[in-house]
C-alpha cells in the first residue's frame, strides 16, 4: 500500500468523485474513475491510499491528476475560479493591486495573499464579497510570498519595516494566515506586523496565537455600534456584539487595536465620536492612534452608495466634532510612523510600448493579466487569452502597472 499525506490538502468521498479541499476555503474535484486507473483506493481527511502499487508511482501520478485539479480550483464562498499563485508558477507577485506585494516607496511594505470576502460592504472599493462581480480569486503560496517580501526588505535596506496584511478583501479567510505572521516576525528588519479586518473571525484563542506568532496591531474595520447601521454597512448581519467582545480583549493581549471606520456620509456620521471613544475606553491605541477615520472614496469598479466629502470638508467636520468632544480624530502617517524610503525599480514606463506574455484572466470583464521583466501588467479589454501582445503601459505608480493593446 501506498499512502500520500498532505497539510494543505483533505479528501472527502462522494458518489463518483473525490472532493479536494485546499486550504479550507476551495475545492475542486478528482473522478474516481482516474483514481481507480491508478489503483485501488480509499481516502481518509488529509490523506489518501492505493493498494498493491509502489509510492514513486503513485506520487507521480497522483501529481498529474492535482495538476489538472487545480485548472478548477474554486471559491467555496464566492463560486468562483481560483487561481492558486505558488513559487512553481512562474508569476511574478508584483505588479497588480489584486494580489503579492505592493511598494509605495515608503517603510511599508503590503502582503496580499488572498481574495475574498465573508461579507458584502456596500462601499468596498473593490466590489469584494458573495455578491461581487469580480470573475476570478487568487490565493498566494505562504512560502512564495514570504520569499519574495524579503527579497524587498533587503532592498530597502532599513530596519524598520511595517509589514501590512492587506487583502483584497478579508484576510482571516487565509488558512495559513498564523504561520504567515510568525514567518514574517522572523524576519529581523520587521518592526511592525498589521493586519486589516472586519473582525468576524476573531475569538480569543485566534488572538493569542497570532500574539504569540508576532502580530503588533490590528486594524478592526468596526463602523458602527448600533446594529442596525452595522449590518447595513456590512451587506449582511454583522455580529457585532462579538466584535466588540473581541475589540476589548486585542487590548489586554501584545497587540495593539485601531478601530478604523469608513465614514459613509448618511449612514454612520453619528456613530464616528461613539466608535473613539469606545476606542479609548477598551484600550485601543497603546502605540498607535486608537481610531483611524477613513474617508469614503468612490471607485470606477467598487460599490459607491453615496457622494463622497470633499477632503476639506471631511477633515473640517472632523476637527469640529474634536473641539465639540474633546477627543482626537485625525492623524496622518507619521503617526504610524510611516516614512519615505526608496522604492523598488520600475522596469517600465508610462507611455513605453512593451511585449508581454498573457498570464491568466483578471478579476474584471475581459481582463487579461500578463507578465514581463518580473512584474505582472493588468490589460483591461484583452480578449486573447493567451500568447505575446504588445501593449502600451498606460500607469506604473508603485509599481502597480496597466497597460493597453497596440
């Protein structure tokens, strides 16, 4: 007998199909018919059994079949194709604002490892959740991401690196998302480890492992304390007496707390003075601000429920709400103690006309991702899937790169 094991992996039998769950958020399925060309079978949670057969020929054809599985890997929460981004893929992680790494020329460094959300905020910005738009999902490799985010530490040449897990939607839905962080502690240039989240995941236990694992804040997108408003914001029920359970324990453990609302004009413009000072009562803020306001800023691709302040209005009402209340609301980046430090080389200009190589669709309607010297480029209405297309590069701020067909 020959028996492959797996930690990413588990199997669950049904009628004529095998079902693979990865990572514990998607699956795709392997027929049995394959397996049984293979040999006899039987599959327990994470591993998976063949009779009369050698190891070495199992594993290689074995191999074969999760190749093929993973053309189908699929989105339990959101239905929708995965495309798992690993070492041995050859796809570079930056270049896009979907998913790897994003440097903006500053100590801060974001980690992307993941799409996809629990929830269906009526002003996300990237139109994430159950309900969104977005065709496909990506889901990073946690050594691959490690590897390639010390690669832009070295780079920099600083020791004060602000680590920032910032997904395209809700980064706890990432099982791999405790060893991620104690990967990155290890590194010894990494100062702050931060992490944004709606905070429906969180419970105790989950708090004191990523405490131990070596997170230093979290940033809890909490935008009301009235339910109502809360679930409305969020696009479906919010727990939010467990949210704010959790937001007054993240205080007493090793990691410091920001409650960082949207302020959505209409919505919760009552709730902002409430949210602050529940920051100040539970503890929020021990090295950082306790509140971070952020300004609902509409998007081209996102939901945009209302009109958005004007920056000056924004900060003016903010400053008055300070003097009526007597607590503070505006910060900036230097609070976070985030500075200017040289950012990675662009291979590319704005306006260089380049040949790329078609990668694999983005997450909007005829959305082609390619790739050349390193770095991926975005090229909305591509429809070849596949093969070399010249393009003019339309933006390359932070790296971040679109390009058109020529």
């Amino acid at each position: 007998m020959a028996q492959l094991e797996f930690q990413d992996l588990s199997f669950q039998e049904e009628e004529t199909k095998v079902k693979v769950n990865f990572l514990n958020l998607f699956y795709f399925y392997i027929d049995k018919k394959l397996l049984n060309k293979i040999s006899d079978f039987d599959v327990n949670t994470n591993s998976i059994n063949f009779e009369n057969i050698n190891e070495e020929s199992v594993r290689r054809k074995f191999h074969m079949l999760l190749e093929k599985g993973f053309q189908n890997l699929t989105n339990r929460i959101s239905n929708k194709k995965t495309i798992y981004i690993h070492k041995n893929s050859q796809i570079p992680l930056i270049g896009t604002n979907y998913f790897g790494l994003v440097d903006r020329g500053t100590n801060l460094i974001e980690i992307k490892p993941i799409t996809s959300c629990n929830l269906g905020c009526i002003y996300c910005s990237v139109d994430e959740g159950p309900k969104s738009r977005r065709k496909v999902d990506f889901v990073v490799e946690k050594d691959y991401i490690v590897e390639e985010f010390k690669k832009i530490v070295e780079f920099k040449g600083v020791d004060n690196i602000d680590a920032h897990i910032n997904a395209q939607g809700e980064p706890f839905l990432y099982a791999d998302l405790i060893p991620l962080v104690k990967d990155i502690d290890s590194i010894k240039q990494v100062k702050v480890i931060s992490i944004d989240t709606n905070g429906t995941f969180l419970n105790k236990e989950m708090v004191d492992k990523l405490a131990v694992a070596g997170l230093t804040r979290i940033n809890l997108s909490l935008n009301a304390l009235d339910q109502k408003i809360a679930d409305k914001m969020a696009g479906f029920p919010y727990n939010l007496k467990k949210v704010m359970e959790i937001a007054a324990y993240i205080p007493k453990t090793k990691i410091d707390l920001l409650i960082a609302p949207v302020w959505l004009p209409g919505y919760n413009d009552n709730e902002l003075v409430k949210l602050a000072k529940f920051a100040n009562k539970v503890g929020a803020g021990k090295k950082c601000p306790g509140i971070g306001i952020q300004s609902f800023l509409p998007y081209k691709f996102g939901r945009n429920p209302v009109k958005p302040l004007s920056l000056d209005v924004f900060y003016k009402r903010l400053k008055e709400m300070e003097n009526k209340h007597n607590i503070k609301l505006i910060y900036d980046k230097e609070d976070f103690e985030v500075v200017d430090v040289k950012g990675l080389v662009k291979p590319f200009k704005k306006g260089q006309i380049i040949e790329a190589e078609i990668a694999f669709p983005g997450r909007l309607k005829n959305e082609m991702i390619s790739k050349a010297s390193n770095r991926l480029i975005s090229i909305p209405n591509c429809f070849k899937e596949k093969g070399l297309v010249k393009i003019k590069i339309k933006r390359s701020k932070h790296n971040i790169f679109l390009g058109e067909i020529v």
